[in-house]
C-alpha cells in the first residue's frame, strides 16, 4: 500500500471528522473540551485557509488515513504555532505514516517562519506522547494560548 502525503481539499472533510471522533471513541477519550466537540473539526478544509496554517494528509487508495498540522492558535505568540489535528486510522498506526506527518508538519513550521510548537494532549494517547518526546518536545506545567480545548492536561513545546 502506497501513502501519499498532501495539503488538506475540501473532499477530506468529512473523512476526516469520522476519523478523529472515531480515535476519541476508541480510547474512551472526553468528548467535550477537546476537538471531538470542537465546531470546526467538520470543516477542517476552510479552518487551515488561515494564513500561517497548514494540514497535511496521509492518503492510501485514495482514502484519509491520517493528519497533522500547525495552527496560529490565538493567546500564541507570534512565532508559536500549535501542532493539531495529529490522528490515525486504527490500521495504520505503526507504518511510520505518523512519524512522517509530524516530521512534514514540523518543517512547515519553519518554513512558515515559527521558531516553537506548542502541543496539547491527554494521557491515553500515551503513544503519540512518546513520539513528541522523541521528536524533541518537552512538557509544560500549563497550558499556553487559548485553544479551547480544556479537557487536555498534557501541555509540551518544541523549540525548531
């Protein structure tokens, strides 16, 4: 199975709204408070038109199996982006396709002039945090920006 990787169309929106909510209800994870109940998660498509934004997609057989991106989100600083929206399908986690996205996003963050990431997480997505570990983000004791997303009570940044 061959994956491609692009920029977010208006075709993925629906996709990937099922898809997020789908990883939400398969770790039990609070619909409230996070981006599964977040109004701009249906339309994914017009929220990354923000200038300084960018969503990339994992495809397989012409099917949305992945995502993540980066986010002027506000109560940021100017060169602080957040790294959102960083979900699999069930049955692609493991393929290297989501240390791929992350690695696409992060160097979109520097070619759109960002010097940090900021991220925010829960504890059941235990693996994706090992990943950010990996990839050089450290943990924060609070929250930075005003996401909206209150639910969340892992907070890590990334110096690029």
């Amino acid at each position: 199975m061959k994956t491609t990787y692009r920029k977010i169309e208006s075709k993925d929106n629906v996709a990937l709204a099922q898809m997020i909510r789908t990883v939400f209800e398969e770790h039990d994870a609070p619909k409230e408070g996070t981006v599964y109940s977040d109004p701009t998660t249906d339309d994914l498509s017009q929220l990354f038109k923000t200038p300084k934004s960018i969503l990339w997609i994992a495809e397989i057989e012409n099917n949305a199996v992945g995502c993540c991106g980066i986010y002027p989100t506000k109560g940021l600083h100017k060169n602080c982006a957040e790294l959102v929206k960083f979900y699999l399908s069930k049955d692609t986690r493991g393929m290297g396709i989501g240390k791929t996205l992350m690695q696409k996003t992060i160097y979109s963050a520097k070619e759109l002039g960002y010097t940090e990431i900021y991220l925010e997480s829960l504890p059941i997505y235990a693996k994706a945090i090992e990943m950010y570990i990996l990839e050089g983000f450290k943990k924060l004791e609070k929250p930075l920006g005003e996401s909206g997303h209150t639910s969340c009570d892992i907070w890590m940044l990334k110096k690029l």
